[in-house]
C-alpha cells in the first residue's frame, strides 16, 4: 500500500514539474530555468545531507558515478525543457518517460541479456515514438515543430537513460538525502554557476512560480519514488512511469493541449510499453 501511494505521488508530483517546466520555457531558456530549479534544490536539500552526515561511501567510483548521475540528469532536463518549446506535453513527456527502456537496452549493451519480452516492449516503444512523431496535429500550438520536440525529447530520453545507470550503481550506497544532491551539484557547478559568470542566467517574474514549482516537485518527486521503491520497485517504478499520462492530462485541462487520434495512439503505446518494461525488469 506504501508503494501505491508513493509511487502515485511521484507520477503527479513528476507530472507537475513537468507541465510547469513547459510554461517557464515559454517566458525564459531552458538553461536558466534549470539552472534556478536545481540551485532551489540545493538550497532544500543540502542541509538535510549535511545533518545525516558525509557518507564514507562518497569516495572512489561512487564519486564518478555521482557525477554522471548528476550530468545524466541535468542533460535529460535541458534537452527536456528545449522540447517542451517546441512540443505539447502529452507528446514530449512520455517519450521521456522512456528513460528506463534505454537503461535497459544500454544494460543489454553493456552485457546483460534481454529477455524476448523484454525486447518486446523495447519494440512496441519505438513503434510508439514514431507514430507519435509523424502523426497529423489536429490544434497546433504556436511555434510547435513536432518532429524536432520528439528528437529532443528522445535525446533527452537517452542522456536519462545513461544517469539512471549511474544511479543504479548508487542504489543503496547513499542515503536518501545524498541521493537528491547529484542533479543538483552539479547543475549549480557547470550550470548555474557559469551562466552568472557569463552574464546569462536570466529569471522574470512571469517564470518565478513555474521554477519553483519545478525546483520543489521534482525534490519531492524523487524523495517519494525512493521510500516507494523500498517498498516495492516494481509497483514504485509503474506508477511512477505514468507521470507522463499525468502531465498529459495536466496540460490538456489547465491549457487546452488536444493531441490526434493517432498521436494518442502512439503516446499509448510509449506509455503500455514502459509499464511492461517496467514490471518485466523488475
């Protein structure tokens, strides 16, 4: 029961970041919005990691694998938020959501076997995204380019994909609050750090309650799908898999995104397809 509730406040929490991200990159760059969402989460969450302590595990390859983690994880935002530019939610969100797919195939990559289902799922994924991508729009938002938001999005989806590994490797090393710190050391560190120096971390006041939105609910998010996934990771990680279905219903109530018969047909797809991994690599 602790995973189901967990595991649904990580997808609305995540769906929330989500379709607050897209309405901050309208109004600001996505490298800024970035950069002040996890310079926020730094500020909430460092003296949580500071209280509990300096972990000797912190040391050696953890300490590389802390820092793909967090490279991983700040890619997958930028190149999330420059989709989310250019494409609605209900298509860009769960193209993402197929982080887990591609940890899985580089595992496979890597020298771990894949079992037929598996590979299934994998398939039906891909067949999702394409249909999605090429499917007509049937109420275009302004400046939409579809084809582009899903190339990003799949970029994002692979860079995600690649600091899920690295968190893989920190499972059960770090405690919960050292665990939220990679993304958001180093996005203050090779982020929002050089953007002050450059003059280019840019911030209005249009863009201020999405950042924080963002900042706090991805915090949020993450710390709800690790005390879920104690309790159960393959319930933890289906239901959080589902933020994408969230935000898609998010964007469509709060602002009229309407996706075609055919791109719900593909974001279908992506989403069956991700459960079923999800529950089959668990």
């Amino acid at each position: 029961m602790i995973a189901v509730v967990l595991g649904l406040a990580t997808a609305l929490t995540w769906a929330v970041s989500t379709v607050a991200g897209s309405r901050a990159v309208r109004v600001l760059d996505q490298y800024s919005v970035v950069a002040w969402a996890m310079l926020l989460g730094l500020v909430v969450t460092l003296p949580f990691a500071l209280a509990s302590g300096i972990p000797p595990e912190l040391s050696g390859a953890n300490l590389v694998w802390f820092g793909v983690a967090g490279a991983g994880n700040i890619g997958g935002l930028v190149l999330t938020y420059a989709a989310l530019r250019i494409g609605k939610v209900g298509l860009v969100a769960p193209v993402v959501a197929t982080e887990g797919a591609i940890a899985a195939l580089i595992s496979s990559l890597l020298g771990e076997s894949l079992a037929p289902l598996v590979v299934l799922a994998l398939a039906v994924i891909v067949v999702g995204v394409v249909v999605s991508s090429v499917a007509p729009d049937p109420a275009p938002i302004e400046h939409e380019r579809p084809v582009r938001a899903v190339l990003l999005a799949s970029c994002a989806a692979v860079v995600f994909g690649l600091g899920l590994l690295a968190v893989g490797r920190l499972s059960g090393e770090l405690p919960v609050a050292w665990s939220l710190l990679p993304a958001r050391v180093v996005g203050v560190l090779v982020l929002a750090i050089p953007l002050v120096i450059l003059r280019r971390l840019h911030l209005n006041r249009a863009a201020v309650p999405f950042i924080v939105t963002v900042g706090l609910a991805e915090v949020v998010g993450f710390t709800s799908f690790a005390f879920a996934a104690r309790d159960s990771v393959a319930v933890a990680s289906v239901l959080a898999s589902q933020f994408a279905t969230f935000a898609a219903v998010i964007a469509y109530v709060v602002y009229r995104e309407r996706l075609g018969r055919l791109q719900i047909l593909g974001v279908a797809l992506v989403v069956g397809g991700v459960s079923a991994l999800a529950l089959l690599s668990a």
